[in-house]
C-alpha cells in the first residue's frame, strides 16, 4: 500500500486500482495465473482512462515496482513487486499526449440555472466550496426580499 501511495503522490492524481489481493478461490475463478502476486497482496491491476501508460510505467518504476503487465484492450496495466519481467502486449505509443490537467472552472452560482425558480425552502447548490444557499421571505424569490447565506461546512440557519 506504501508504494501506491508513492506512486499515487508522484503521479498527483487518482488511481483507479480494478483488482489487488485475491483469495486463491476467487484468483481461479477470475482465471489469474496460479502463482499470481495477486494472492499475496502486492500486485495491483489500475486503469489506464486517467493515465498515460508510458508516464503511468516510468512513475512505477522509479518508486519500486518491477513487474509490468499490458492489457491494452481491456484498459489496464497489472504491475507488481517482482521479480522484474513484462507480460502482455505494449500499448501502443499516443499519437497525442494527455492535455494538462486543469483544476475545474468555479461555477459562478449567482448566474447558475440551479438558482432559478422557487420554492418554500428557496434554492441550493452544492459546489467544491461548500454550500450556497438562496433564501427568500416571499413564495416567489424577489431580489429585494431575499438574501444570501455562503456555508462552507454547515448550513445552520439556512
């Protein structure tokens, strides 16, 4: 787990782990190899849709895994703690690397179609702040009769 941790940190995103220990009953029933790392909890199949395989390979590799799998159709890359050897086919090379990932854009809630309409409770939208609330004293929302309330952790009093 320590070494996923490093390569989760080096690579500074998530990692979308498909398979990790298996009982020697569910290793045979999913077809794994009978000597799979898998059965003695340091092999871990992860998911290539937010990864480059080649970065994803080279990260691996220099925070201490040593077996490297390649499952190009079915979108994952099984690696281990060794002994060091590949298996599988290559994923072949992107023509284009991944685009930067950029942290997502604030929603500006005072122009969202979220806070439109009304009700007795008013309106809410929950975002990566917290929650914002719009309250209002009239069946319908009316901007001289309503008022705001921004809650980043509680919504007490809205």
């Amino acid at each position: 787990m320590d070494k996923l941790q490093a390569l989760r940190d080096r690579l500074g995103k998530p990692l979308i782990v498909r398979s990790a220990y298996r009982s020697p009953e569910h290793n045979r029933a999913v077809g794994g190899a009978p000597g799979s790392k898998h059965m003695q909890g340091t092999a871990f199949d992860i998911a290539m849709s937010n990864h480059d395989p080649a970065a994803f390979e080279a990260a691996a590799r220099a925070v201490g895994f040593l077996g490297f799998g390649y499952y190009p159709r079915s979108g994952f890359m099984p690696i281990d703690l060794g002994p060091a050897r590949p298996w599988g086919d290559a994923f072949p090379a992107r023509p284009v690397p991944f685009a930067p990932e950029l942290p997502p854009a604030r929603e500006v809630l005072s122009e969202s179609r979220t806070l439109r309409g009304g009700g007795a409770a008013g309106n809410a939208t929950v975002g990566a702040a917290g929650v914002e609330c719009y309250r209002t004293s009239s069946p319908k929302p009316s901007p001289r009769s309503s008022h705001w309330c921004r809650i980043s952790t509680l919504c007490a009093g809205c």
